[in-house]
C-alpha cells in the first residue's frame, strides 16, 4: 500500500467542477507532492467553441500546482500505462471522453457535461 495519497509519475486529469466562464481541464504527471500540494507538468485543454463543446489541447507544455484539498477541483488518477502527449477529448453518442484514440477512454459524462 502507497504511503502518500499521489505519488511522483502519476498522471493525473483535473477539472473545475464550479467552473462558469472558460472551461479547462489540465491533464500532468506528478513531479512532486508535499504538504497537500502537487507539482505537475503537462497541458491545458479548453473549450475553443462553447457551442461544441470540444476540447483543444494548447500546444505548450506547462508546469502547475494543484491544491489536492481544493474542494473545486476533481482530480482523477489515471492508468499508469497513459501517455498525456496522447490524449485527448472525443465526443460520441452525446457523451464527451478524455481517450488516447487506442485502448484507453474516460467518460466525462459523470462530471455533469451536457
């Protein structure tokens, strides 16, 4: 059994769940983690149209701290076998997914997306 709630190398996706203007998700792997903080480097996914939906990944990469106690953030662990250069959102059946177009997808759709 782990000893830390996150560990470095995990990839983590984390959303906003009170978010009302621009939507963004920010997808990283763990650097770092200590006092209830995580360091993480990865990229930033935002709606480019709010009447689609649809997710684009800007193209540079970034390094963010991630409050692990922040009551607004959703923040998922995802499968170790997951590239973050990889993923991105599909939409299919009215449902939006975070996937790697292979063998790997996340339902969205549990997080309140229309």
């Amino acid at each position: 059994m782990k000893d830390k709630i996150i560990a470095p190398g995990e990839i983590v996706h984390v959303l906003h769940r009170f978010e009302k203007e621009i939507k963004r998700h920010f997808v990283g792997e763990v650097e770092c983690a200590e006092d209830g903080v995580a360091r993480v480097s990865g990229y930033v996914f935002v709606v480019d149209d709010p009447r689609t939906h649809l997710f684009v990944k800007r193209p540079d990469r970034r390094v963010k701290l991630v409050a692990l106690t922040d009551g607004e953030l959703l923040i998922n662990v995802l499968p170790p076998s997951v590239k973050i250069e990889e993923l991105r959102y599909e939409t299919k059946n009215h449902r939006l997914y975070l996937t790697n177009g292979k063998d790997w997808e996340m339902d969205l759709k549990e997080f309140g997306w229309n």
